[in-house]
C-alpha cells in the first residue's frame, strides 16, 4: 500500500528544514517528528518492548535535585539537527516554561536511545556522532536481545567528543554517570 504524503511535507521548504520549523508543523502532522540532517523523519509506531523499556529507564533513573528525567523531547543540536531521544537527563533549571518544546544541548546529562527496527541505523551510527559533536556526556543505546533490554552505555571522552564504551549491560545496568544508577532489565515487573 502506497500512501501520499501531504503537501505540505514534499518537496519542503525552499532550502529545506530547519530545527525551529519543527514547532511549526501543520496540526495534521505526527506527534513525534525529529530533524536529521535537514530531513524529517517521522516516528513509527513503538512496539510493547519499546514502551515498557522506556517506562523502566525513566522510572528507574534516580537523578539528584539539580537533574530531571524526560522523555520523547527534542534537543537542538544545530540549525538542520533536532533528534529526539527517547529519554533525558536534563538540567531542571532548563525546564522552567511549560512551552518549551526543545533542549540546548548543553542542559542535557545523558541521552538514551530505544532502538526499533526503523532507527536502527540512526541509534547505532548516526545520532551517537551528532550527541558527542553536540557535548553531551553520556550516551546509552538499548537494544532488544530475547525479549530483554540490553544496554550499551557511553561517555564522551571530551578531547576528541567521540564516545567510548564503558559497559554492555544484561539483566542488571550499574553505572555511574554523576550519580548511581541500578536498575533491573529482567523486566520482572511487566511478567508478573
């Protein structure tokens, strides 16, 4: 089935989109679209994994009263790059306007992305890039292995902004990323 898309989204703009075109959408565009590289990219529908994984990241991270966790925000990480993560860490001193529809890169902690089918190759390669470009800290990549959330983490070794490793986590994430982090993957809570 081929669907058309509306007029207002081909060709685009006259020298193509921009990050701050995103708050400018028509009424009749999908709730989740995000910037790469001058280019829309609308959302999926997200899978039950999907959901509960984000559900479990968000309520499990603990962050301390200077920290806030978000999710499904954008980040203006230039004029043609708005991505939008599935979860934040943010500055609470950059959530102080209930309109606001994007962070500063600089008021974002860490970043995760719940890879799907579709983002697959932006979650792995191309976002990971723009977050470290960007000075973001710390980068998580989660990824589905027998039902379960496996999480890559990263933290941005700042002389190169390039991350590198600092763990593969199964069934258990304990880390550090200024403050601990512990959290169950098993996902127990959703089998019960």
């Amino acid at each position: 089935m081929t669907m058309a898309l509306p007029e207002w989204f081909y060709p685009g703009p006259p020298g193509g989109w921009t990050a701050d075109m995103l708050d400018r959408l028509p009424p009749d565009a999908p709730r989740h679209v995000e910037l790469i590289d001058g280019s829309l990219i609308m959302m999926s529908p997200q899978t039950l994994f999907h959901l509960y994984t984000v559900e479990l990241i968000k309520q499990s991270i603990q962050p301390p009263a200077h920290l806030e966790v978000v999710r499904e925000m954008t980040v203006t990480l230039g004029l043609r790059q708005r991505p939008e993560p599935d979860i934040l860490v943010v500055n609470r001193s950059a959530t102080t306007s209930m309109k606001l529809t994007s962070f500063k890169p600089e008021d974002v902690h860490l970043v995760v992305e719940v890879v799907s089918d579709e983002s697959r190759e932006r979650d792995r390669t191309t976002k990971p890039i723009k977050y470290s470009n960007a000075g973001i800290k710390y980068f998580w990549r989660v990824e589905e292995e027998d039902g379960l959330p496996v999480v890559y983490t990263f933290e941005l070794e700042p002389t190169v902004r390039a991350y590198v490793p600092t763990g593969i986590h199964h069934k258990r994430l304990q880390t550090n990323i200024g403050f601990d982090v512990d959290i169950d993957l098993t996902l127990a809570q959703r089998r019960a």
